[in-house]
C-alpha cells in the first residue's frame, strides 16, 4: 500500500524534473511516519531501498534519487549506502563521487520516467 502510493509519487516529481524532500514525500504519500524520530527515519530508509530494490530487479534507474533531505537537497546516506551495497557506487567513494553518481542517476531518472 505505501509502496505503491510513493512510488506514485516519485514517478509524479521525476515526470516534471523535481526532486522532492523527505518530509513533503511523507505528507504527499500519506505516510504514517514521523521522521523527526530515528524510528520514523529509518521506516522512510527501508521503504525507499524496497523501491530501490524493485527498480533494480525492474532495469529502471534508482527512483529514490528523487526523494531528498530538505537542508542539502541530496539523498541521504541511505541511499549512498544502498548504492554501495549494490556495486553502482565504489564503497568509500568520495563526496565528489557521490555527488557526480547523484546527478548522474538523477538524470538517468528524469529521462526514463519522463
């Protein structure tokens, strides 16, 4: 159920080339998560890697790029570990390299979902 309502979302927010925060994420997908909670966080974490997940097992690009933290417009670590763990991304990679991995797959995303 809440899978499918924030993969909805994210695919809206890539369709017009738009990221969209974490917390405006929870209220547009009708979350039950309080992310100003470590508990809430990681609920968010988990929900957005089983998208992640599916977008791999789907050949999609990772539509979780899409969701970001409202103070640095970037995924958070979250998604840099799931990179890693899944050989997109060399683990250790630097800021720069993550940050050319983020626009990368962020266009990749906006162009697919388009």
């Amino acid at each position: 159920m809440y899978l499918d309502k924030t993969r909805s979302v994210l695919i809206e927010c890539s369709r017009t080339g738009n990221v969209i925060s974490y917390s405006d994420l929870v209220g547009k997908a009708e979350l039950p998560f309080d992310i100003s909670n470590i508990n809430g966080i990681c609920l968010l974490s988990e929900l957005l890697a089983k998208i992640n997940s599916d977008c791999l097992l789907n050949k999609e690009p990772l539509l979780g790029v899409v969701a970001v933290r409202k103070d640095t417009s970037r995924p958070g670590g979250g998604f840099f570990s799931f990179a890693e763990e899944n050989n997109l991304l060399p683990v250790g990679s630097s800021e720069v390299s993550k940050d050319a991995f983020f626009v990368q797959t962020l266009n990749d995303v906006f162009l697919f979902f388009k």
